[in-house]
C-alpha cells in the first residue's frame, strides 16, 4: 500500500509514497519509481491501494493500536493485537 509522506517522500526516494511498484518490480531504481507507479496504477485498477491517512496519524495508531501479534497455530498467518 502506498501512503504520502509529505516532504518525506522526497527524503526518503519516493519508497513511502511508491511502495506498491518497488514490491512488484524490485529491481526498479529509486528515480524510477514515480514513473513505474504511473504506468502501473492504471493496469491494476481496483488492486492498487494507496492511504491517503496522514503519517503521524498513521504512526500514533499503531503505536496505540498494535501492542502485539501473535501467530495462528503455525499456519504462518500472524494477527494484530490491542489487548494483552
């Protein structure tokens, strides 16, 4: 999922606010990577997933939100847990 990162964006290569082609197409550089999610965004349609949440919003949930995970039985699913 891609989120937008502000000016952070820029800081940190367009990885935050580019994400989705840099899993898809790894080798990809990082000057790319604005261009490759141009062209990309219309061939996955429905599928590509961006949040436009703000990140410190982003962060304060998970930091409030996420106090653990715990695995499922060995089935190599893993869920996010608030409670204790």
């Amino acid at each position: 999922m891609d989120h937008d990162y502000g000016i952070l964006n820029r800081v940190f290569h367009n990885i935050t606010d580019m994400h989705v082609g840099h899993h898809l197409f790894p080798t990809i550089p990082h000057y790319r990577a604005v261009e490759a999610t141009k062209a990309i965004r219309p061939i996955l349609g429905e599928y590509y997933q961006f949040d436009p949440t703000p990140v410190v919003k982003v962060i304060w949930h998970e930091a409030k939100e996420c106090i653990y995970i715990q695995a499922e039985d060995h089935k190599g699913v893993f869920w996010y847990s608030n409670k204790f």
